[in-house]
C-alpha cells in the first residue's frame, strides 16, 4: 500500500472514529475509572466479537456494559444466569397454538442485539452451551426452524473466578468463542474516592445519552475491516500464536512443559480484527506490532490451557503470554 493510499485512510478512519470521544464521555458519566474495560468493549463491538469480563463482585462489570448499551439505539437484553436455568430461557420455544393445531414460535431474550449474560458461569453447562449456536453461526435453531439473528449482534458475558461458591468452569469450546477475555482489578484509592462522591446516593440517577445508531456501527466496521496490517505483522502475529503451541521454536524451552494447548487459528484470526479494531479507535488506518501487544493479553488468555505441572508451580496462562510477547523478536 503506497504513502498516500495510508494518508487517505488514515483520515477517513480518523473521521469515522470520531463517535468513539462521544461514546466515552457518556460512559464516564457512569463509570469512574475503568478506561480498559471501556476501551476493551469498544474494540469487541468494532470487531464484532464477543466480549468475556471477570472479576469479583461489586467492580461494575454490569454497570459498565449496560452503560455502553445506553449509548447505542439497539435492542439491548439483559439475562441473569441462575442454577436452575434452561436453554429455552435464553433460545425460545415452540409453543402449541389450539386454535390453529401448529406451533408458533416464542423468541427468547437471545433475539437482541446486546446481549449481557450476567454471572454466567452460574449456569449449568447445558445452558451455556445453548450460546454456542448463536456467538458462532450467529442463528438459533428452534424445532426445524432456523432463523438469523441481527447484523449487529454482541454477547458480554460477566463471570465471577471460578473459586468462588456456586460457579461452574465454562467449556473451552464456548470460551474459545469468546474475542476477548477482560480481568478487572479493584479501582485506585483516588477513583473509589469519586465512586463515593458520586454513587452515595439512594435516588440517584444519571441519564446516558444514546450515540450511535446500529447502521453507524456496522459502517464503522467496515472501514475496520479496510486497516492495513502489513505482511511483517501478520508473519509477528503468526509467530506470537505459534510460540503457544511450540515455545521450544522460539527459545522458550522452559514453557513446553507449562502448556496444555495453544491457540488454535481462531486465535490468530482474532488478534487480526482486534488489532485492526484497536487501531481504529487510536484513529490510525493501519496495524502496528505495539496494538498486536496491546491487544494480545485479552485474545490469548483464555485460549492457552496450562498443564497441571504449571498450575503446581503457580504459573498462569498470563504468564506464559506475558513471556511470549517479551520474548518472541518484534519486527
């Protein structure tokens, strides 16, 4: 791509990134501090990628997404996952109409276009499998019926860490699923500081203003899809992933024995879009290998599965990506 072909996107991104200034403003009116999370739901949103976030309770995980839903004119559906759930309450059903001796079709809360499961590894696996269809192939399939969801569709799962009571480990396959996987930390003493100021209020509401409309959004994501990465970044992200599977490639013979399973393709495809995302909402019209790291630790976390022996040395799948990322050669 020549200088000129980047200067010419460079400003139409800078052009269509604008709303992303409106949308933050709104959200700060809400959420104090938490500029990761916020800038980790934008990217998901611009790559059209779902979007995983834990931590412990009371860091408003919930407040943050619902938050963001404000700002956009979409349909937005909140579900909360419990014990004693069922697909059908997240699918639908067929229900049987006497009058006319066939089956219609009730929609469930899946039929949105931000969708908040909350809390939802406090569901039973049968339940969180019931996503599957809908986060890969973007449909949902009731009875012999078949029927696409909406262009502009995002599920933002919470979950709390799966050592505290009444949680169930989420299966790979549907983590895998996830674009990104956020870990939040507790706020510094000076933002619990404004928490305080703003939030000790018993009737206290602020009202979000709504910014984007679904079509803005969708067009946004096109102009994503046109960032540039050049042929020495994709090679620097085919290695990153690559050094999860074989560290021993790359001189990291220490981590062979810390890593179950690396990223699969996904995961390169992933990084790919997020990066570009992430790009675009630096107002830049091409990929460098800093968004790639940036962006890197929240592609990768959850799709590197570490061996008991690792786990018994007390090292992380963050561990491992950390070191990868310092150690694989940047181009």
């Amino acid at each position: 791509m020549s200088f000129m072909d980047i200067t010419a996107l460079n400003e139409k991104v800078r052009h269509e990134s604008a709303f992303v200034r409106k949308i933050l403003s709104e959200c700060q009116k809400v959420i104090v501090g938490q500029s990761y999370l916020l800038d980790r739901l934008l990217v998901g949103l611009m790559a059209n990628g779902h979007v995983l976030i834990e931590s412990v309770p009371g860091l408003a995980k919930t407040t943050a997404v619902k938050t963001l839903a404000s700002t956009i004119q979409a349909k937005f559906q909140r579900i909360q996952f419990t014990p004693d759930m069922l697909p059908a309450d997240l699918t639908g059903t067929l229900i049987y109409d006497q009058r006319t001796t066939e089956f219609r079709i009730q929609k469930g809360p899946l039929f949105g276009n931000l969708i908040l499961a909350d809390e939802i590894n406090r569901a039973p696996a049968k339940v969180q499998s019931a996503l599957l269809e809908s986060m890969q192939e973007r449909q949902i399939t009731l009875g012999n019926n078949t029927m696409k969801l909406d262009d502009l569709f995002m599920v933002l799962a919470t979950q709390n860490p799966i050592e505290q009571e009444g949680t169930y480990r989420l299966p790979e396959a549907q983590v895998d699923r996830f674009m990104l996987k956020v870990k939040l930390t507790y706020p510094t003493k000076e933002e619990e500081l404004e928490i305080l100021k703003r939030m000790s209020f018993t009737s206290h509401t602020i009202e979000v203003l709504p910014i984007m409309t679904p079509e803005q959004i969708l067009r946004a994501r096109s102009v994503v899809d046109d960032i540039y990465v050049d042929d020495k970044v994709q090679k620097y992200i085919v290695d990153i992933v690559d050094a999860t599977r074989y560290p021993e490639k790359y001189k990291l013979n220490d981590l062979k024995g810390l890593i179950q399973y690396g990223g699969s393709p996904r995961a390169t495809i992933n990084l790919t879009i997020a990066s570009k995302a992430y790009a675009f909402l630096q107002g830049r019209g091409y990929v460098t290998p800093q968004d790639v790291k940036s962006i890197g630790m929240d592609v990768l976390r959850h799709r590197v599965i570490v061996t008991y022996e690792a786990e018994a040395e007390e090292k992380t799948s963050e561990d491992v990506v950390t070191r990868i990322f310092n150690e694989v050669p940047v181009p």
